[in-house]
C-alpha cells in the first residue's frame, strides 16, 4: 500500500532494521513521526539514529522498526 506524505510525495510502509534504515525513513516512535537525518555504525550490527529534532536512537542488529519510506520518482 502507498500513502500519500505531505507535498504529494508516495511513502511506502516498510520494515527496517539497523542493516535496512535509510536517511530520510519515518519512524513512528511514541506516537511521534521523527525522520532519520543520520546514521552511525556501532559493533555488532547496531546503528545509532540521529533524528532531525536532534534525538538519538540505538538499535540492536535484530531490532525491526515500522517506517515510511519516501519514493523517488524517477
């Protein structure tokens, strides 16, 4: 299913995990939409997310997240 994001841009509803995430992802995390502006490498497989609003986030290697992804278009 495709949903239409703000400005008229299609997201798609995907599963992430620290392998999958990208810069721009959605993530609905206590009822709050927060897009990932950056990413970091930890051991093991983890990544740390770095929000726009300048909040931090670690997830294990295993770690699945619902999340929108913005679709280009080509």
């Amino acid at each position: 299913m495709r949903v239409h994001a703000a400005g008229g841009a299609l997201a798609s509803p995907i599963k992430v995990t620290a392998a999958t995430v990208q810069r721009g992802d959605i993530i609905q995390l206590g009822g709050q939409a927060c897009r990932v502006s950056d990413l970091v490498q930890l051991s093991h497989g983890a990544k740390q997310l770095v929000f726009e609003s300048g909040e931090l986030l670690a997830i294990h290697g295993r770690t699945r997240l619902d999340a929108l992804r913005l679709l280009r278009r080509r």
